[in-house]
C-alpha cells in the first residue's frame, strides 16, 4: 500500500497517524528527498531508510498521536557514529530534516431534522473537514436540490432518509456530536432516548425551550434514564449571548458551539 492509499486507509476507519517526509537531505542518506512513510499507533506503511532515522521518525509519529498534536512538526537527524541516537548507530554521513504531519481524525456532527435551523447549521458545518450526517424523516427536505449548496463544502457529506430516525444511530461513526432538532417533538424524545442508550457517541444537543425539555426530562426519566444519563444532554443548545431567533442567528450560535466542542 502506498502512502496516498495508507492516509486514506486511515481517514477511512477514523483513526490518527501521521504522514512522515524527508523534507531536506544533506550529504548521503539511505532515501532522497520527498520520501514518505505513514506511521500509525500499531501500523507503519513505506520507509525513509530503516535503521535509527526511521525508528526516531516511528517514535516521534506515534508520541504525536497518543498527544493527539494536531501541527506538524520538523526534526533533524544527523546520520553519523558521533552524533546521539537512540536506536542504534546510522554512519551514513549525511543529515535528514523529517516533516511529521498529523493525519487527524475529524469530528463527526450529525444533525437529525434538516427543516429551516437544521439546513442553516448544516451550511455553516459544510465548509469545515468534517464528516457531516444529514438525517430526516421528510424526503423533501433532503433533495438533491436543497442539499446543492452544500457540496461545495470541505465536509465529507451523509444524507440519510430514515422514516424511523433512531435508525440511522446505528451508522454513525464513534464519537459523533448530535444535534436534535426535529419537526417532530415525539421524534425528538425518541432519537433522545436512543442517542442516551448509544455512550460511544459524544455530545447530545437538543433544540427548544425549558418548557419542552422539563416534559422530556420527565418522560426519559419514566424510560428509566438516570440523573447522570439525561446530563449528557445539553439543551438548549449554541451560544448564550446569541438570544436571536431568526433561523440563520440561531444556527450561528449552534455551530459556533459545536467549534468549541470540536477543540479548534
């Protein structure tokens, strides 16, 4: 597999990595410039010349990951009998620069009810590198028409018409933050009491007012969720200083949240 295929390969199963390059070369090396290799936690894929160079740069990719360190990072290593190194000695003669470059598993946002907010928020997460889910039990509302504009953006889109809501949980990649925001209100309290019973995911979002969630809270509580299980929902949800309610404020202030969740 080459490096291209790896980093895919990666991206693919949401796991980190990093792409290593030697980035300048200096007198003798066992690679030239521009070769690669991508390392993972437990995987490598190509070399950059074996030896004490390529167990530095292993070592180096693999502290990047478990420190989730999301810049790149260069590294010199001097290829002689004199110089330190930790994993044995590499007299080439020569000296290698190494860019290490995080390849990051992006967030995953999906939005179930894609009415008037629901497209708005969608818009603005569109243009960031995440996997997006759009999900809604309306056929209408995901028409390729209506979803156009956002394909222009970075995100890696997922559309999904399910007439059971809840159903579409099951393929949503570990970790994904949902927002719930339904045309429904009986919609809402079902994909609640799914999402509650689903812990890989991550942050539960809930559109409305305190009313709606006073009476939710109440009948999840009757489904047997604990005081501890309802607090993984945050309602309601975005920014409390945006207290607009046009649908284009209201998702300024929902995305912004999720930035925030995202740690960007």
């Amino acid at each position: 597999m080459d490096w291209l295929a790896a980093v895919e390969s990666l991206r693919a199963r949401r796991q980190a990595g990093v792409i290593v390059t030697l980035a300048a070369v200096r007198g003798h090396s066992p690679r030239n410039a521009g070769a690669k290799m991508v390392v993972a936690a437990a995987e490598v894929w190509g070399t950059i010349g074996g030896g004490n160079l390529e167990a530095t740069a292993v070592d180096r990719a693999r502290a990047m990951v478990r420190k989730s360190v999301k810049s790149p990072v260069m590294e010199t290593v001097k290829l002689s009998d004199k110089a330190p190194a930790e994993f044995g000695i590499q007299c080439c003669g020569g000296e290698v620069t190494m860019l290490l470059e995080p390849i990051r598993v992006v967030p995953s946002v999906a939005i179930f009810g894609v009415g008037h907010v629901g497209i708005e928020v969608a818009r603005i997460l569109s243009r960031h590198d995440i996997e997006l889910s759009l999900i809604d039990s309306r056929a209408d509302m995901l028409t390729d028409e209506r979803l156009a504009p956002l394909r222009d953006g970075s995100a890696l889109l997922h559309v999904h018409h399910a007439p059971v809501p809840e159903a579409a949980l099951d393929e949503l990649p570990t970790g994904t933050h949902v927002l719930i925001m339904t045309h429904d209100h009986a919609e809402d309290l079902a994909l609640c009491d799914s999402t509650l019973r689903q812990p890989e995911l991550a942050s539960i979002g809930l559109i409305g007012s305190s009313a709606k969630w006073t009476r939710f809270r109440q009948q999840l509580s009757k489904e047997g969720h604990s005081a501890e299980d309802l607090a993984r929902i945050t309602t309601p949800i975005g920014l409390p200083a945006i207290t607009a309610k046009e649908p284009a404020a209201v998702a300024v202030s929902i995305a912004a949240g999720m930035l925030v969740a995202f740690g960007d």
